[in-house]
C-alpha cells in the first residue's frame, strides 16, 4: 500500500480524548513538514475491518483556489502545525481490527504521491 521509503517525515496527527465513546468534538493536532510545495493535495482514506474492505473514500482538500485547509499552500521544508476540532455523526466501531491506509497525492490522478501512513486500530469494545 504504502512504497518503501527511505526518506523519514516528520508527521504527527493526535486525537484527543483517548476515548472516542459519547464524545461529540474530537480535537485534532497535526504537524507535518511536506516534501514538496501543497498547490493541490488530493487524500485517498482506505479502510479494512477484519480484512474485508469497509471504506474507501477520496476528497480533494487543496486545489489551487478558495481553499480552506491550513496545509493548503504550503511550502517545501515549511513547518505546518494547526489544531482543529472534528464534530458531526459518529460511526458505530465494532470490536476488531481495522487497517487504515491514509495517501495524500499532489495531482488528481493519483500518481504523485506526497504522503503515505499505513496504521493498525484496534477496538477492544464496540465504540461510537
């Protein structure tokens, strides 16, 4: 999913509370320092549960214009540190494993990969 990189990217992305369960805002904190100038970022989400695929969702976030990201412009070696707080419906999670794969590219087809993070969440009770 993700290619084999030998380059090491500074990205942090934490959610707070630890705890998901009946909480309506999530606070978000990411830090990233990009390799390439953000003009256009496109974000690929790829969801499996148990080893059956259960998301697959693409948004552009960044697209040269009107854009309301704070990673939207970003430079090359720039610094992009920013807080945000995610609210809306929340999804039911059940007990498992789930294999996320998170890829941001810089073009709309897909083929010039900027960022690739491949994580493991664990549910150990059914979580909303």
């Amino acid at each position: 999913f993700c290619p084999v990189d030998s380059i090491v990217q500074t990205f942090v992305f934490n959610i707070t509370p630890c705890t998901l369960v009946n909480k309506p805002i999530w606070n978000v904190v990411l830090t990233w320092i990009p390799r390439s100038d953000i003009t256009f970022l496109k974000v690929v989400f790829k969801v499996w549960y148990d080893g059956a695929k259960a998301l697959d969702w693409k948004e552009v976030l960044c697209s040269g214009t009107d854009d309301e990201y704070v990673v939207c412009g970003a430079l090359k070696g720039e610094t992009v540190a920013t807080t945000f707080d995610v609210k809306g419906a929340r999804t039911m999670f059940p007990k498992g494993k789930y294999t996320i794969i998170m890829q941001g590219f810089s073009d709309d087809s897909e083929k010039n990969m900027l960022i690739c993070l491949n994580f493991t969440m664990t549910v150990k009770k059914e979580a909303l």
